[in-house]
C-alpha cells in the first residue's frame, strides 16, 4: 500500500473511530431514548421534561406554567401526537460533548405529520447522561444554555 493510500485509511478509520460510542455508552443512550418516546407517547409529562434537556425546560418554564405544559403535552390540531422508529443519522462531538442525530415518526390518530422528524440526544459529560432536544428547540437561537454542534 502506498505511503499516502495508508495515512489517508489511517486518518478515516481515526474519525470513524473519534465518532463511534461504547457499548455501555450505546446502551445507556438507547436506554433514555426509549424512555423519552415512551414517555412521550404515554403522556407522562414530567417524565419527558426530565428527560429534555434543562437549557430547553429553562427557557419555557421562564414563560409561564401553562407554556411550559403546552410545549412538552405536544398536541397538534388534531389531537396527541407521537413518536415512534427511531432511525441514528449522525454523531458530532467536541470534547466531552456528543450530539446525535435521529429521525422519527412523528404521527397522531389519523395522519403521520411527518416521517423524518428530528430529534437530538445530547451529553455534555461524554456520554455518562443523555437529554433530548427537539428540532425547532435545537435551531432556537432564543434558546441558550448548550452547545450546538449541527
């Protein structure tokens, strides 16, 4: 193999590598995703704002209770809304940082609202606790608190 061939593999498999969790870590992700959905989708409501992450639950329990419960209840015009399918599409990290990228179905009763709907896992403690975020809450520059690294 050429000298140039080999740095390249080499520095592909160490950034495929850099993003890439560990089982344990893997398994405690998946653990809280599960939660968040489940919980999302049983309306248990103080369940999933324990699970968003605080910057989020700061910045709509700063605008009043009734805000706050109609932002995590999640009903659309026609009703409660779920999650389900959870699909992994990216990682980033920076530090002890780590931001994962997932796409859901996100539906109610009747029609699926949208079939790539985004959410992000987010650990600022290198992977040891997980919170979630979801699309508009991650792009709300309104929004402080974390660090955006999509």
């Amino acid at each position: 193999m050429k000298p140039t061939r080999f740095l390249l593999f080499a520095a592909l498999f160490t950034l495929v590598a850099a993003c890439t969790l560990s089982a344990k870590q893997e398994e405690h992700l998946n653990s809280q995703l599960g939660k968040y959905i489940k919980s999302h989708n049983d309306e248990r409501l103080l369940e999933v704002i324990g699970l968003t992450h605080p910057a989020i639950v700061k910045h709509y329990n700063a605008m009043g209770d009734s805000l706050l419960i109609d932002h995590f209840k999640d009903y659309d015009t026609l009703g409660k809304t779920y999650f389900s399918n959870p699909t992994y599409r990216e990682m980033r990290e920076d530090g002890k940082i780590l931001q994962r990228k997932y796409e859901v179905e996100y539906y109610n009763e009747l029609v699926e609202i949208n079939p790539r709907y985004v959410l992000f896992a987010v650990s600022d403690d290198g992977g040891d606790n997980w919170f979630f975020i979801r699309n508009e809450d991650y792009f709300d520059k309104q929004i402080t608190g974390f660090k955006r690294l999509f």
